[in-house]
C-alpha cells in the first residue's frame, strides 16, 4: 500500500528526533567519562548517522515535512530543549554542576524557537493535536466509534473524490453532525440556486451525519468526512478539494485549516454562529491563541447579540461580525411519512416521544412513565436515543424496568399497549415521531452538555418540555420563553408533577403547541440573511 505524505512526514519528524537526541547523548557520554556507556555511544552514532542525517536530507530536499526551512529552527529548537532536559535530569542523578553543554543546548533552544517565528502555526499546532489524539484513540475504540471514514480523515482520500469534483470552482461548508446537517440544507440548496456552476462539498465529523447528508442532499452535493487538523492531511484535502470559499457552522474553530486556507487566499464565512457558557470560559484562557485564528475569518453570521459580543471579545473584528438570527428556525424538519397504525398504535393513544436522550435520563422517564400510566390509559412512551448506536442499552434499561422493549425496525408486527415502550434505532425517525407526538420531552437537559434541538417538535406545534440544562440553546430558550412556547422543569420530580398537570388540561397543551409553531414562524430569515452575505464573498464584494 502506498503511504500517505502524512504518514511519511510522521516516520520521518520521528527518526530525526530520536536519531538526533542520541547523537546529542552519544557526545555527552563521550565527553562526561564518569557515566560513559560505549555501547550506547556506539548505537547513538549509529542512529545519527542511519536515522537522523537520512531525515534530514528528506526534509531539506524533499519537503516532505516543512514548507519553509525557518520550521527547521523550530524542530531543532525543540531537540536541544529537548537534550537539556535529560543532560539536566542525568546531572542531578550523578549530583553533578550545571554543564557548559547545558547552557549551549538551553541557548540554542530558545534561538531555534524564537528564530523559527512559525511555532503557533504548523508544528506546535499538529503536536498539540497529535497528543490529544492519541490520548482520544482508546476512546474511539472502546466505544466503536472508529469506523471506515476515520482513514478519510487522516488523508486517505477515495481515489474517485478527486474525479467527482469536475467543477472548476467549489464551495466546502462544514457541518460537524446531525444537528449541524439539518440546518444547513436550506443554505446548501439557495446556494445552489444562486451558484449553479459551483459544486458543493459538504464535511462532516460523524458517522450518523455522514448518513444523514448522504440522504438529505442531492447527489450534486459530494458529502465526506472532514480532515483531522493536522497540517499535512490538511493541506492534501485543499490541494484536492480546491475551494473557492470555506464555510463552518456554529463556530468549529480549526487553527491549520484556517491557516493554510488563509495561505492560499480562500475566504472563511462562520455561519449559525454561537459561543457557549462553556466555550466561551475555556476560549478565555487561550484568547491570545484564538484571536490569531478568529483574523482568518472573513465574515461572523452570529446568533444573537450576546454570541456577537462574545466572539468579538475573543479576537474577531467587529466590522467583519453581522447578527442574522439562528438558520434552525427555517430548517423545517423532513418527517417520514408514518401513522400511529403503522407503529402499531391506536388513533386515541397519547404519544409521550423523549427524544435525543443521553445516559441517565432514560431511566429517569421511565420512572415517570411507570407512573403516569396509571394515570392516563392512553398514554405510551416512545425513546430516541441520541447517539443511535445506544439502542440496545437503552432496551436493556426497558427490561429492568419490567416493561417490554420494541425496536421501530419491528414495531408493524405489534399491537402497542401501555406495557410497550418504542425504542428509535435509525437516523432519520425523530422528526416523523414528533408530528405524531402528544408531549415531547427534550434530553441532554438533565445531564451535562446543554440540551438539544428544541425547535424540531416547535415546528410541528407540539408542547415542549425540558430539563434545566438548556444553556446551549441560550437564545432559542430565551425566545420560546417569551412567547410562552415551552416548559422548563429543575428536576424529575417537577417533570413528572407539571406533565400530569398539562395531561390533565388539553386546552392548555394545545396552547402552548400554537404558540411554539407561532415562534418559530415569526423569527425565520437567519437563512436569507446568511446566503447574501456568503454571496457577496463569492462575487467580490465583501
């Protein structure tokens, strides 16, 4: 198999640094006789002379790793910090002075760094990402999320991308998952329309997105995974992508793709922009950092006021920031055609749909529902899990419940009474459930991460309920808020008392449904407002 530029620029980066830290050790032993190891000398120069010095020659030469030779002073920057350190670990050991070899290493360090003056935008960028990486990758694994499109990522690019992207001019937007590719679909299709000649690429990061768009876009629109950010995989994704304009959702701020893009004079547009309690507190340690890559950005499409200021105090100019409004209020939901018949319901029964829930909160409706059923015959309880792959956890946590789990895949051979709980076990199901709903219950708003789409059921007039986690979706609660368009609970225990409540009071249910559908119709046109700013950037006049 023929190895990725990447792959080489790894193996090389790694014998320059091993061959060079041993010869660096191999000399000291040499000259300190008191530790002196010949066997080690001897393989130091060995690896010198068979690792380092052939490394060397690639990169000079070759350009495998570096674009400009002052990434050179870097690299050997950090090799003689590198020796200092051990030189000063092996000094302490044998109780020894500070050595001249240590002031030498300690000064050519801080000159190769310093001289280098590239540090924030290639090298420090890709170890720090190389480290959390591999500090991530047991996680991927453990918890099956490594799959076939993680290769893509790391730049083994299908040989065929390179021959659907015929268009001399591209358009790459960038949506990290589900959520993110349901919102863009109505500014990929105006897009569309106003660009017919540009071919549009859409990135994402997850499995269950990669599905999602390969189902919501048309086969004009090349769907892949997106690049990891490590400089070299990329700069292989431009070089084959070839955009003309690269646009990101809700703020996925990636440092060497938007250094390399800025590089080749490709504008950047952020759109549905939106900084988190949580992201905005840890952006505030590094502002410094993300200030340098925020002066990359061409255009700011930000949520609300409070989103505007926020990214403005981190580093973006002003002038560059616009407020259009969130676009997930015109993404109007496709719902699959379904009927309560076809899940194996009545046409009088009440359906409960807890949707896009994490750990936790599974057993926490289930509890409620052992109750509440008592109560209201009709009622029956439909989970979405949030992450799809869960299903069969959250079937587990059915049984223990004493009730009888019921995949979708089978629920047409059912007849569903109130001892059957429906589980989602397919991407794509939600928006169909949330038509036929009678009450939704919102996850991710008991437990940690800010809650989830909202606005989904909102679109279909349904009553919305939520835990009160929702800081995520900070300005969309401020305005379902205000239009009395949903219903916050604090804990399980009020969930429970305020949707007997509301079962109990129909008219009231209904109510807050009109008014949900009524705030969502009122604050459309983030999309319009979007599209004309990204088609001023396309046309030169912005």
């Amino acid at each position: 198999m023929k190895l990725s530029k990447t792959v080489k620029n790894i193996v090389c980066a790694f014998l320059l640094l091993v061959g060079t830290y041993l010869s660096f050790y191999a000399a000291l032993c040499y000259i300190d006789e008191t530790s002196a190891n010949y066997t080690a000398d001897y393989f130091g120069l060995v690896f010198t002379l068979g690792l380092a010095i052939p490394g060397a020659i690639c990169i000079f030469f070759g350009t495998l790793l570096f674009k400009h030779k002052r990434d050179l002073f870097i690299i050997y920057g950090f090799l003689f910090l590198f020796v200092l350190t051990f030189s000063y670990l092996r000094r302490v050991e044998l109780n020894q002075e500070f050595f001249f070899f240590d002031f030498f290493y300690l000064v050519m360090g801080i000159g190769g760094v310093l001289l280098g003056g590239r540090l924030i935008r290639f090298w420090f960028l890709d170890f720090i990402f190389l480290m959390m990486f591999i500090l991530y990758f047991p996680v991927l694994c453990l918890k099956g999320k490594w799959h076939r499109g993680m290769w893509a990522r790391l730049g083994f690019l299908p040989q065929e991308l390179g021959q659907r992207l015929t268009h001399p001019a591209n358009i790459w937007i960038h949506a990290v998952s589900v959520g993110e590719i349901q919102a863009v679909a109505n500014i990929v299709s105006k897009i569309q329309e106003a660009f017919p000649s540009y071919q549009m690429i859409c990135s994402t990061v997850t499995k269950t997105g990669f599905q999602l768009a390969r189902e919501r876009f048309p086969q004009s629109v090349q769907v892949i995974y997106a690049p990891l950010d490590f400089s070299g995989v990329v700069r292989k994704f431009i070089r084959v992508i070839k955009p003309q304009i690269y646009i990101s959702t809700e703020t996925e701020i990636w440092p060497n793709i938007f250094n390399f893009l800025t590089a080749k004079n490709i504008p950047i547009v952020i759109i549905n922009g939106r900084i988190s309690d949580q992201s905005f507190r840890g952006y505030r340690w590094i502002r410094f950092f993300v200030k340098a890559v925020l002066k990359n950005v061409r255009a700011f499409c930000m949520q609300s006021e409070e989103d505007a200021k926020r990214i403005i105090h981190l580093g973006a100019q002003p002038q560059r920031v616009n407020i259009v409004g969130n676009i997930k209020f015109d993404s109007y939901p496709q719902a699959a055609a379904i009927s309560l018949r076809e899940l194996g319901y009545n046409q009088e029964d009440w359906l409960w749909i807890a949707g896009s829930t994490h750990p936790g909160e599974e057993e926490m409706c289930l509890n409620i529902y052992q109750q509440l059923k008592q109560q209201f015959l009709q009622l029956r309880l439909v989970l979405v899990p949030r992450h799809i792959e869960r299903s069969r956890d959250v079937e587990r946590i059915v049984l223990k419940q004493q009730l009888k789990p019921v995949m979708m895949a089978s629920a047409h051979n059912e007849r569903m009474d109130a001892e059957c709980v429906l589980i989602g076990d397919k991407i794509g199901q939600l928006a169909g459930l949330y038509s036929l709903a009678k009450i939704v219950f919102i996850g991710k708003t008991f437990c940690i991460g800010g809650g989830q789409n909202m606005l989904e059921p909102a679109f279909f007039g349904k009553p919305v309920f939520v835990g009160p986690l929702t800081q995520n979706f900070r300005d969309v609660m401020r305005i379902l808020k205000q239009e009395e368009a949903i219903i916050q609970v604090d804990t399980p225990a009020e969930l429970q008392k305020k949707m007997e409540m509301y079962l109990r009071t129909p008219e009231d249910l209904k109510r807050i449904g009109v008014c949900a559908a009524k705030a969502v119709e009122k604050y459309r046109g983030a999309t319009e407002k979007t599209v004309q700013i990204i088609k001023k950037i396309l046309d030169g006049d912005l």
